[in-house]
C-alpha cells in the first residue's frame, strides 16, 4: 500500500472505532471529551486528538490507529494495516455527555482551591464522607488540619493534590452523584499523613486512602497517598522523590481487582528498580472504603441485635404484672 493510502487511513479510521470492536467500553465517569477512557476488564487506553492517538496509562504504550490494532492483535504493521482498512466507514457510536463543553477558561488553581470552604460539621462533605463512606470524624478532622480537603458544589468534597513543595495542584471530585478531576489540574498525589513518613501506601483514590488511614488508625511512620487513578509522569516523579527517602518502602495498596491488581505490579516495578522494599497490601474487600463500610454494616447490625436482646419481648411485657 502506498504511503498517502497509509495516511488516508490513518485520517479516516478512529481509535475509537477499533476499541469498540475489541470489546472496550468508554468510561464516562473518568473521561473528558479530550482524553476518552475505555474499559475492558483491567485494560485501559485513554484515546486522544480527537480518536487519532491514544495512550495506556499503566505503561509507555502510545501511538495511531495502527499501533493500536498492533497492540491489541499482536500483529506486524501490515497486518494492522489490512485490520484497519477493513474498518473504513465504520462509526462508532457517539457518546453521550451529560453537560456541555466549558467555553469558559480554567481559573487559577490555588485561587478556586482557597475560595472553597473547609467541611464543618453537618456540612455536605462531611455528611458525604463521614455518613455516607464511614470516614471516620477523626481522619476527616486531621485532613481538615492538614488542609487537603475542601467543600465541593452539591455536597461533595474535594481532596488536593500537591506538589513536592506542598502546593495545591489539582483535587479530586467526589459526590453522592459526581465523580470527576479538577478542570485544568494536575494530577499528582494526595498526601494524608506525617509528611516525612518512610512507609509509602499508595492507593487509587483520596477516599480510599482515608479509608487505609482509618483501618491503621493513621499510623506515625506513614504518608497515605492517592494517585487519583491515573499515572502521568508527574505522579511518577513524585513517587521517585519519596522513595529517595532514606529508609523508604512502597505498599501497593491498590484495589482488590484486576485494575488494582496491574496497578500493583506498576508500583512494584518502581521500587524494584529503585532499589527499595515494597509489598502488596491488598484490601479484604473490593477496596479500601469497602473495608470501612462492611464495618459500618456490621456494627450497625450488632447494636440492633443489642437492642432487641435487652427489650422485653412482647408476650412477658403482657405477662407481667400490672
């Protein structure tokens, strides 16, 4: 085939289309309208400019529409070439956004983080993590005096994400009906915990490492750490400064799934070739919150069994006398 045949193909077949066909679904929850996130099982590829690139953000992988067949077919490139020609006049389905794109430009970061209220008590982030995910009101008052945590519209929370010079970057958004990315932030790492800590736990979301910090009862030689879910390269820098740490371990305490699964082994690699201890702590339930709110069930439970074992039954309050 000709090169400017290779190249109309490559302006005519979408990314998006030869994911749909493998079997991919597009995760809206954690897309955007300029990096689409597809699902199947524990594979992820993040496709980009418009359905012409794409990228997997649990590796280095990245390229066009062949690189892709090539990746997913394990095919030479004039294989995926003949792959992709049989897709030409194949669409995708569209998909379906629930707001319409944001004409307006992203204010200033720290200027959006410092005009958002701390949660207080009955607040609606603090009735979203606390009574709603079981974050415990000691944790939640500790990431209030740490500062990483802010009210968000619509009684939902937001959880920072700093730098290595402790400057707010971007936050994660989590809601009763919302669950998305600061617009125009940088996703690098929450931090919850002694700053200077040498046991690095690393999980996929801020709650879940409130959740951790909660079934360890925040403990004094640990930093709880969330990637928000993604892995850019800022996120592995700052992975590589704190493991410099004199001392340090890596605990890959990522969910108990395969998502959480090839997210550990990621991890693992990182401290195999820094050269330092890790281990995989892995959540007895699906994940960390998980954890917390089976508690909450079963206490729940128990104190109303409690209660119906220490109140007369109906028939010896109608046998008494009197």
């Amino acid at each position: 085939m000709k090169r400017e045949e290779i190249e109309k193909l490559r302006e005519t077949v979408s990314c998006t289309g030869v994911l749909e066909q493998a079997g991919f679904a597009v995760d809206t929850k954690e897309s955007t309208r300029r990096a689409v996130k597809f699902r199947r099982g524990a594979e992820i590829i993040i496709v980009t400019h418009d359905g012409r690139g794409w990228f997997d953000p649990l590796s280095d992988d990245k390229g066009d529409v062949f690189a892709l067949v090539c990746q997913l077919e394990h095919l030479g490139f004039s294989e995926a070439v003949g792959r992709v020609g049989d897709l030409i006049g194949y669409k995708a389905a569209p998909i379906l956004w629930k707001k319409p794109p944001s004409k307006v430009e992203p204010a200033d970061i720290m200027a959006r983080w410092q005009g958002r209220r701390l949660p207080a008590t009955g607040s609606g982030a603090w009735r979203y993590l606390c009574w709603s995910r079981a974050v415990p009101i000691s944790i939640l008052r500790f990431a209030i005096v740490q500062g990483i945590v802010r009210e968000g519209p619509f009684g939902s929370m937001w959880a920072a994400h700093t730098d290595s010079a402790g400057l707010v970057v971007g936050w994660e958004e989590r809601g009763p009906d919302w669950r998305g990315f600061s617009t125009g932030g940088s996703k690098v790492l929450f931090r919850l915990g002694a700053q200077d800590a040498v046991r690095l736990c690393v999980t996929e979301a801020a709650i879940d490492a409130m959740s951790l910090a909660s079934v360890e009862d925040l403990r004094d030689d640990s930093l709880y750490l969330s990637t928000g879910g993604g892995w850019s390269p800022k996120t592995e820098a700052a992975l590589v400064a704190l493991l410099a740490r004199p001392g340090a371990e890596l605990v890959c305490a990522t969910d108990a799934n395969d998502q959480g699964d090839v997210f550990a082994r990621r991890l693992q690699v990182l401290a195999v070739h820094l050269n330092r201890p890790w281990l995989r702590l892995r959540p007895p339930a699906d994940d960390w919150n998980e954890v917390l709110l089976v508690r909450k069930k079963g206490k729940m439970k128990a104190v109303e069994e409690g209660r119906r074992a220490a109140s007369p039954s109906t028939a010896s309050r109608e046998a008494a006398p009197g």
